[in-house]
C-alpha cells in the first residue's frame, strides 16, 4: 500500500573548505558510540524505573530517537553531563500524537519499527530526503511475519520507504528468522519486537555484526541467550515477556568517529596523536585491523572493559601505507568505516581492492557511486565495481585537490562529508564540499575537533 508523502526535515547546506595542515599532536576525544547510545535510550525507555547514561552522543540522529521514545510516554531529561531515562516498561509504550520524524537516522527508524511491532499502538515515520530514499523492505519482511502491519510510501522502483506507518498486533507471533543479509538493524529490530511477546523469539546470524544489542539486552536482565551452531551461525535466542531493569550507563567513544581522526593522522606528515576512550569491540574494529595490515602505525593503550564493552586509547603516528585486496568476510566489522578507508587507499603505494560491498549502495548514501566519484576529482585512479572499488593510491604522494575543482558532492552524507574532509588534509591545495551540515547526525564539532588537532 502507499500513503501520501509528508513534509520531511529541511537541511540547510552548509559548504566547507579544508586544506593541507601542519603534523596532527595532541590527545582527543570523540562523541560517544552511536549505536550504543541508540540502544542505550530505547532499552532504558523500556525499562521500570531510572536509568542513567553519561557519554551519550549528542549528535541529531540520536536525539532524534529520544525525541521518539518521549513522543511514546518516556521521560528522558538531560542535566549536566547525564541523561535520565524514566522507562515505561515493556509494553507500555503510548500511542503518539503525531508522526514522528527521524531526521537522517536509519538506525532510529529501523529499531523503532521493531520496538513499535509488538505493541498495541500505530506509529507513522517520516525523516528527510536521503533517509526517505532508503529501503525498509529488509525490516518489514520479519516483522509482518510476526504480526505487524505496515503502509507505505512505494519508490519508483517498487521499493518500501517512509513515509511509513506501522499497526502493531499485541501480543505479536514469536518468530525464528535466518538473516538474509549481515545486518545488525535487522536482527535488533527482530529481538526488540521480540521482547512484548509470549514465547521464543530466534535470529540466525550467519554473518556474524555488531553485537551491542545481544550485550545491552542482558544486561538489563533480558533472558538472551548466544551459542554457535554445528555450521557456525550465531544463534540468538531471547524469552518474550521480558521484565528489564534500569542501568547506569558508559557509553565509550565511537570508532566509527575515531576512524576520521586516526586515518588522517596515519596520512599527514610528522602527526602523533592519542584518541581516548574509544570502543574497540571486535565486531566494530575491522577498520583498525585493516589499516595495521596496511602498516599503520596504530596501537591500544590502557584497555579495560567498561559496561561490557572493550575500551582502549588508539595512538596513531603517520605512518607509510601499502595497498592491499580487503577480505570481503571483514566487511560486517567495518561496514560504515569504508568511506575513510577509500581515503587512506587513495594516499597508499599501490592497489588496495574491496568486495562485497553491496550494503554501501543503500546507506544515506550510495557510498560505492558518491566515493568514486567524488575521488576522481581530487585526482584518484580508480574502477568502480558494483560491490566494491579498486583504488590505485598515490604512493604518499599529496593528492592534486584544488578551490577551483567542483565541489565534492556529499549526499546529504555525513560520512562522506568527513572523509573529504580528511582528504582534503592530504591534498595539495585543498578541496571544497557541498554541505558539511551533515556531519552534525554523528560527530558533532567534528570541524573544530580536527583545528584541534592542527593547531
């Protein structure tokens, strides 16, 4: 079915310059994770009682997601440096008066649609122009099998988008999904729903991604179990009619962020720097792994565990890369990180080639079509392949770049925004992007944190 577009968020564009820069020195911190901050605030909404969460990251997308769990009856208020999350209760969410609109945030929608499935209420999404492109038939699929009920916006090309409503059915089907695709929004999506039903609720994970959800549920006292089949898929299994608790949470520093910082670092001539705090679980630190693998001269410091999740200071020191074929199975590990690793292959000796990569063609952005292009301008020689690209890098060589070139079209790609920026840092005479308003979903003060450094 379809229904009628919505107005959707308006960004301004933000144009922004960024050129050649002295040695990057000095220690930093980045915003907090953002896929933990995410869950974070939808567990703690879910909870009976008050939760706390310190380093929670602030930028739009995840308040976009608190703004949707108070629209549904939570009360989440932030004074000094914590956030308090007064929960509902599984089941308890409230029927909103009003769509909702998740700005950027494929994260958002794709966990709420989960969250919403299984409660008696209905729920109608909208976010901007790049999240209004992205399908949702991935998330739908499941969880129509478990009960619920969706309307929405078709593309050109047949594909679910929002605007979308979703009717939830209380109480909703138990399900056991295999996962079609490695995708961490999918399977969290399945054991949100999973949670406000009666009985057995099983994921099968072939692939192996980011774990937070699996980890965050049990530790708000979800019954969730994790075991390895004969065939090594993960199996998830988590009991319906779930009681949670509230939590004081930690949130560590994204590596997804860290990876701007630690790529340029390793790029620009004499940089030494420190990024603290930083999460380094193993499903998230492929970039890390590949970039060492390249020779990057990247090490971890002090490593603790905080919240059940492992921590460590990254200290980076620029570093001579060579080009190398990345593993397509590293993929589900490093999935958003690409981006920034195309820059770092761009200033590599010799070919660095990627595969398996078709999950970049429908991020905020196609990121395989807007990297290609964008490297062609600065001067890079690549082939762009429809799962991945081969980039034949400069030797360390600065990048032509150039003022007068085009302008680096970003796609309303946060991103993609500050990869070219980073870029721009290795170039010979700067480069230009159309909006770096982007950014502010993820990093904010990404700009002045980079100066930082610089100066």
């Amino acid at each position: 079915m379809t229904s009628k577009p919505t107005d959707q968020t308006i960004m301004v564009a933000k144009p922004a310059s960024f050129k050649p820069s002295g040695p990057l020195t000095g220690q930093i911190m980045v915003p907090g994770d953002k896929s933990i901050s995410h869950r974070s605030l939808i567990l703690s909404a879910l909870a009976i009682g008050k939760s706390q969460i310190t380093g929670l990251l602030e930028g739009e997308d995840v308040l976009a997601t608190a703004a949707a769990l108070r629209a549904m009856g939570a009360t989440i208020e932030k004074k000094g440096d914590v956030w308090t999350v007064h929960g509902v209760g599984v089941g308890g969410l409230m029927q909103p008066e009003t769509a909702i609109d998740l700005g950027n945030s494929g994260t958002s929608v794709r966990l709420l649609m989960g969250l919403v499935a299984s409660h008696d209420i209905s729920v109608t999404f909208t976010g901007d122009a790049s999240l209004s492109k992205r399908p949702m038939g991935r998330v739908i699929e499941p969880l129509s099998a478990m009960g619920a009920e969706f309307t929405a916006r078709m593309s050109s090309d047949g594909k679910a988008c929002l605007p979308l409503t979703v009717r939830g059915l209380c109480p909703a089907v138990p399900l056991e999904y295999r996962l079609p695709v490695a995708s961490a929004q999918v399977k969290s999506a399945i054991l949100l729903a999973g949670l406000n039903m009666p009985g057995v609720t099983r994921v099968i994970e072939p692939v192996p991604t980011r774990d937070h959800s699996e980890t965050m549920l049990k530790g708000f006292g979800a019954d969730l179990t994790v075991e390895m089949d004969k065939d090594s898929n993960r199996i998830i299994t988590l009991a319906g009619e779930a009681e949670l608790s509230p939590q004081k949470i930690k949130v560590p520093g994204d590596p997804s962020s860290a990876a701007f910082p630690v790529v340029a670092a390793l790029l620009v001539p004499g940089s030494d720097i420190v990024v603290e705090n930083v999460g380094i679980n193993p499903t998230r630190a492929g970039l890390f792994t590949i970039l060492q693998q390249m020779g990057g001269d990247i090490s971890f410091k002090k490593k603790r565990t905080v919240g059940g999740e492992p921590v460590a200071d990254i200290h980076v020191k620029h570093s001579k890369l060579n080009g190398i074929n990345v593993p397509a199975d590293i993929a589900p590990s490093m999935i958003d990180e690409f981006p920034i690793l195309f820059i770092a292959a761009a200033l590599a000796e010799g070919t660095t080639t990627t595969s398996g990569l078709h999950e970049l063609r429908v991020k905020e952005s196609d990121r395989l079509k807007q990297m290609a292009e964008g490297l062609r301008i600065i001067g890079v020689e690549l082939a762009e392949k429809e799962d991945g690209l081969a980039i034949i890098g400069s030797g360390g060589a600065p990048l032509p770049g150039g003022t007068n070139m085009p302008a680096i079209e970003t796609a309303l790609d946060h991103r993609i925004a500050m990869s070219f920026a980073v870029a721009g840092l290795a170039t010979a005479s700067g480069l230009t992007i159309d909006d770096i308003a982007p950014v502010e979903t993820s990093f904010p003060g990404f700009a002045d944190l980079m100066k930082t450094l610089a100066s």
